[in-house]
C-alpha cells in the first residue's frame, strides 16, 4: 500500500529563536515523510511557532487560529500545533481561545513534536507538552524541564544554505520587569562548548559559511565543565574559528552589562569575527532603565560603547529600544532622543510598550503612556535613526566592502533568475545591493559602494566577479522561508 505524502505547513512569528525552532521542527518533520506546503488548507499538520514579546504579536496568532476555525470543522483530521512562547506561557487561554487546537508545546519540549503529531493523529486527543513554570519547583527541576531543542539539521530548511543560527544558550534570568522571555524560554542554560563545535563543524561540512550564535542574552553565556574550567564567548568564538571553511562567526542579542574586553578583544583580533554588535540600551534616561531593572545606568552604558569603539576600531553597535514604558515623561524621552543623535548606533529596532500580563512591570505599574504618544515617541525616534544610517551610509560611498552574497533581493526576486539585483552584507553587518549573477549567492567579494539610502548600500562588483568562470557553476538554491512574519 502507497500512503499519500504526509503534508506540513508551519507560520512563524518572532526573533531568531524562533526561526530556529522552526527550521528544527520541520526538519524533525520531513525525517518523518513530512512535505513542505505553503497554505494551511492544504496540510495535513498545521504549526504555529509563537511569540508572546507584544500583545500585537499574540493576537496576530489568536487570528490565523481563528480562520482556521472553519477549516477543522469542515476537516477534522487536521491536526493544529500551538508551539513555543504562547504555548508555554498561556495554555489555558490558548485552548479557551481556541479550543480546535490539537496540540501545544511549549519552548523547552519541541523535541515531542514528531511524537504529539503521531499520538494527535491516532487518539484524537488533545496533548500538551510544556516546562514547569518558573516557580513551580525548585531552580533544578524548572531548568530540567526546559530542554535545547537542537537535533541534527536538515540543510536544505535552512534560509540559505551557507548561512546556519546556532543556539548556544536557551532561557533569561535577566527579568526585565517588562519582558516575558524569563516565562517563556525558562531559565539561562548554556550548552557544551563540544557539542556546539560539533553543530558548527557538521554545518561546515554541509557548506554553512556563516554561523550566528544565538542566545537572549548571548555575551553572558559561560559553560562551567565542572572541573574549575570555564569556556566564556570569546573562547568559543576562538574555537569555531578554527573551522576551516566557516567565514563568518556573529553573535546576537548582548546584554549590556556583560560585554566584557575579552569578548571585545576576540572580535578585534579574529578576522572572521563580524565587527557587529547588537547591545539593546531599551531607554536613554536612568530613572526608566530603573524600573525597567535593566541593571546599568546610561553612563556606563556610554562607557561601554566607547569601550566597544576603542577596542573594536570601526565596529558598528545597534540597538533597541522601547518607548512609552510606564512613566516614560516627556523629558525621559528627550534622555532617549539625546542618546540615539549621539550614539550613533548602526540601526535601531523601535517598539511601543506593550503590557503583558504576568510581568513585574504589568503589577507594579500602570501603563500610562497613549498610544498616540507611544506612536509619536516611536516616529520621532525613528526620524533621527534614518538621518544617522544615511549619514553613516553616504561616508561609505568610495569605499570597497567584503559582501558574502545572501540571494536575490525583494527587487531581484521579481526578476527573472540569471543576472538580476543580489543583496548581501559586509563585515559590519551593512546591507549592500547590487547587480550579480545566480551563480555569485554564498562568495564573498568586493563591492564598491556607488549610492546610499537610509537603508541600503548600493554597490558594483567587479565585472570579473559577476560572470568570472572559475565561479562554481552551480544555479542559486531558492530562498526558502518557512512562512516567516517578522513582528
Ligand atoms: N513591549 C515592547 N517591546 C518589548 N520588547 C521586549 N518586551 C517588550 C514589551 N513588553 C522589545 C525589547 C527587546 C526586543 C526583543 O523586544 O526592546 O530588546
Ligand atoms: Fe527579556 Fe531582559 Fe532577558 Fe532580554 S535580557 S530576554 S529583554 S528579560
């Protein structure tokens, strides 16, 4: 007997982590006979990968389970998956909400998926796998609970294959009175040094160039062996940039407080290490950072990044920031305003507060800002950010920048494949288009750059490098997405 092939649709929201988890579960999945599918009423399984950081992100997931309603009715063998942050953090409101949901697994049991799917599909039972709460036991058996889901990959789920997220630490203790992350991804657990050169070589082998190494936090990771020896970032970095064939290493998000000089060090002295540093500050005024228990003031935040500057010469910093938290006054903002003209950072990633339910910041203080203020503080900070990417950006024109070559571009993607508009960033993590062949996706080469915008390099490749013949004569893998929403 030929069974049908199994079918498989998955809608991700969210950062890096959940990407990740995504490209895992459905790797996980494949290994199982499970394809691919791009609409949801075509597959057999229908999964979620979740984000609970904004309210707005939540209820964009509550919608698409609300289509689906229908759908199930009318196909009641379907089986639909609520995974990660929303599942771990609010399961009951999620079966309430909807409650034709199969199945909801939280961040730390993703590696159930395959074995929820199967006992879904022959009990029609509804099955939830989820970590304990951070206090519902004691600090072993929460961490225990919360498991690293990193099997074996599956190259070919990869975005690009050249380019590979690596986690090597799950979980926040850093509790921000307003982030829910601590809830939903458990407690900080970094992974063996061993196991991550082993993900790293094993990608390498399969063509990766780049690694990002992944962590909330990623500057605090720090494996104890148990022994009296510790391997702290910069160690691990030094390591994977012994793998022959790996290019790139980045590391994403830093926590400012632990960026120590020997990190700083490692990136200046390592060439493959990218001089990018994603440092979120969250607000340019004390008084907020303080209720936010960001653990540092704007001063030595200032220190660090002319630390960053001085130790890493040309490094470009970015940040992120939150505006309209509670009590956020009008002469805070201006704090934050100052901060962002001066600092000069890369780029800005601006978000409007949003409460969530469960947090220190949701029970101890109101959510006074309007959303009218909120909006305005996000314009006007945004306003500023442009002016000094395009002022950055036009300093670079003239100047010839290294490009590992991503794929085509949004423009490039509605030209027809061959010769057509490539994007692909620098060593600094700038974005730079230009005009390349198929053929040129993973090189890294030299463009020089001809025209800024606030967002965009513009530049020329060699003629030599856009149709040399020495070039492996292999057409451009398709980018694949796994149904990303970045929010
Ligand atoms: N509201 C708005 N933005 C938030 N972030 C985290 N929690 C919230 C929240 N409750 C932002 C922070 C963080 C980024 C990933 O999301 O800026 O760095
Ligand atoms: Fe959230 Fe703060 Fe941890 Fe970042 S460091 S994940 S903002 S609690």
């Amino acid at each position: 007997m030929h069974d049908r092939t199994k079918t498989l649709f998955i809608e991700t929201v969210g950062c890096q982590m959940n990407v990740l988890d995504s490209e895992l579960v459905v790797g996980s999945l494949r290994r199982q006979g499970y394809e691919l599918v791009h609409e949801p009423t075509a597959a057999d399984v229908i999964l979620f990968t979740t984000c609970s950081v904004r309210e707005h992100a939540e209820e964009k997931t509550y919608s698409a389970l609300g289509r689906l309603a229908p759908h199930k009715k009318a196909n009641p063998d379907t089986v639909i998956g609520v995974l990660g942050c929303m599942a771990q953090k609010d399961q009951e409101e999620v079966r309430r909400r909807a409650p034709h949901v199969d199945m909801v697994v939280g961040t730390g049991q993703l590696a159930r998926v395959p074995e929820l799917v199967a006992e879904v599909q022959r009990t029609r039972v509804p099955q939830y796998a989820l970590s304990l709460g951070r206090s519902d036991g004691g600090k072993q058996s929460v961490t225990a609970s919360f498991e690293s889901f990193d099997p074996p990959r599956d190259a070919s789920m990869r975005p690009t294959p050249f380019q590979a997220f690596v986690r090597i630490q799950i979980g926040c203790d850093k509790f921000c009175t307003y982030c829910v992350v601590p809830t939903t991804r458990g407690p900080e657990q970094s992974r063996h040094p061993d196991h991550l050169l082993a993900e790293c070589r094993q990608l390498a082998n399969e063509g990766c160039k780049e690694v990002t190494l992944i962590g909330q936090t990623v500057n605090s990771y720090a494996f104890d062996h148990g022994d009296g020896r510790r391997t702290r970032l910069s160690d691990l970095i030094s390591r994977i940039h012994d793998i022959e064939s790996i290019e790139r290493i980045k590391f994403v998000t830093n926590f400012p407080k632990d960026m120590t000089n020997d990190l700083l060090d490692a990136v200046r002295e390592l060439p493959k290490a990218v001089k990018y540093l994603h440092v979120p500050v969250q607000s340019g005024c004390d008084e907020v950072l303080k209720r936010m228990k960001r653990q540092y003031s704007i001063d030595s935040y200032r220190e660090m990044l002319y630390r960053c500057r001085e130790r890493v010469p040309g490094v470009a910093i970015s940040s992120d920031f939150i505006v309209g938290f509670c009590g956020e006054s009008e002469e805070s903002f201006g704090k934050t305003m100052d901060l962002v003209r001066e600092a000069k950072f890369k780029n800005s990633f601006i978000f409007k507060y949003s409460t969530r339910p469960g947090t220190k910041a949701d029970d101890l203080y109101p959510d006074d800002i309007p959303e009218e203020v909120k909006k305005r503080r996000n314009n006007d900070l945004l306003q500023v950010q442009n002016a000094n990417c395009l002022e950055d950006h036009k300093s670079r024109i003239g100047h010839t920048v290294e490009v590992l070559v991503e794929g085509p571009s949004k423009v490039g993607e509605r030209q027809p494949p061959g010769l057509r508009q490539m994007i692909g960033r620098t060593m600094t993590d700038h974005i730079v288009v230009f005009d390349g062949h198929d053929r040129l996706v993973g090189r890294t080469l030299s463009a020089k750059v001809k025209e800024a915008s606030p967002f965009t390099l513009f530049g020329d490749v060699k003629t030599g490098e856009i149709a040399s013949g020495d070039l492996v004569a292999r057409e451009a893998e398709p980018v694949r997405r796994v149904g990303l929403t970045i929010i």
